[in-house]
C-alpha cells in the first residue's frame, strides 16, 4: 500500500499493523497509486504530481523510475501478458491512459472508444481491462489492440458517491467510498445497487480496497 503524505509503500501481513518491509521512491516524490503482476512479482508505484512510475523488480530494491506521458499519474494495473497500463490526467488537462508492454521502454498513449471523466482504479478482470471512472460512477471494461480501446462492458456502481481504488474480487467489486465515508459491495460485473455497505467507527474517506483469499 502507498502511505499517504510520503515517499513510501508498504507491505504488511495480512491483520499486521506494522509494515514488514518499506520501499521508498528515488526522487522522494509522493506515491498515490500501486500495481503489482502477479506473473512475476513485480511493483509499481505512481506518481501523482509528475506523471512517473516507478518500478521495483521482484517487488524490492530502490525502484527505477520511468515516465510516462502523462503529468499526473493515478492507478496502475497489468493484464494477463504482464503489460502495465496506466490512468491519470495528460497535458491537455484531461483523462489520459497509457500502456507500457512487457519488455519495452517505451510508452504508449492510449485511446478510448467513450470518454472518461476522472481517472481511478486500473484492473485485469479476468476478460477486459478496466477502468473505474470516479465521476461516472462506472467501472469501464476493455478491450486495446494496438493503441485503441473499445468499450466492452460498462458496470453502475450506483449509490456511490466517490469510489476512488475499487477492487474487483471473484464475483463482487468493492469501493471504497469518500464521499460516503463507507465501503460497498457490488456484484461484478452485474454492477447496480450495493449488496452490503461496510462501515465502522471513525471510518472516513476511505480511499482504497483490497480483497485477500486464504
């Protein structure tokens, strides 16, 4: 997970409370976002206010950061051949997505079939690459072929108010809600209204979610 208000991410054991094991960004930026492939273990943090991403192989060691075109980078999430793709905001100001595919330096500037208005959560589902759309209150479902993604599925999160890193898990996707200061259940990819809202005390502006399986 990225700590808020610093140049760290952390890992911890499932229920720990104390991190066992911190990596920090070179440059000292601030990470808002992580991704991590489940194919080879690797990180990657983004960076908000310079649009980079930084990489730790094997998740450790002192990362290497790469930037991507965009100048803010949100939320990243590889697919199932270990390509990273990318959201965030790009230099017009508006909703921007790239991709980096396995092996390669380079980068590439993606686009979308409708439009999105504010970036969030990045996910492999299984079949589409998805990208939750705070605004929208919709998680957009993908299929990219060269530089070009066309829309496949569009699932409601109705109810929500700001779902910012959801996570889709086996059969239901979670959002965490700042706007509501709850969590909420959907089922995926039905979407519609919330099967269970998760709340508790002094909870507030939760920002993401993460689903673990014994």
């Amino acid at each position: 997970m990225t700590a808020s208000g610093t140049d760290q991410v952390d890992e911890f054991n499932v229920g720990g409370s104390r991190p066992i094991k911190t990596l920090t960004t070179p440059s000292g930026d601030v990470p808002v976002g992580c991704g991590m492939d489940p194919a080879t273990g690797n990180l990657v943090a983004t960076i908000i206010n310079t649009g980079a991403v930084v990489a730790y192989s094997k998740a450790s060691g002192s990362g290497t950061v790469s930037q991507s075109p965009l100048i803010e980078a949100f939320c990243a999430g590889y697919d199932q051949g270990s390509n990273l793709y990318v959201d965030g905001f790009n230099s017009e100001g508006t909703f921007g997505f790239v991709e980096l595919k396995k092996g390669s330096s380079t980068w590439e500037t993606l686009s979308t079939s409708n439009s999105v208005e504010f970036p969030g959560q990045v996910q492999f589902d299984g079949k589409y690459i998805t990208v939750n759309d705070q605004e929208a209150h919709d998680i957009f479902g993908y299929t990219c072929k060269g530089t070009s993604c066309t829309l496949k599925r569009t699932v409601s999160l109705s109810g929500s108010s700001d779902c910012d890193q959801t996570w889709i898990g086996n059969g239901v996707a979670f959002c965490p809600d700042a706007g509501n200061d709850d969590g909420a259940v959907y089922k995926y990819p039905a979407g519609g209204s919330p099967i269970a809202t998760l709340t508790g005390t002094g909870f507030s502006g939760p920002l993401g979610f993460v689903e673990v399986r014994k």
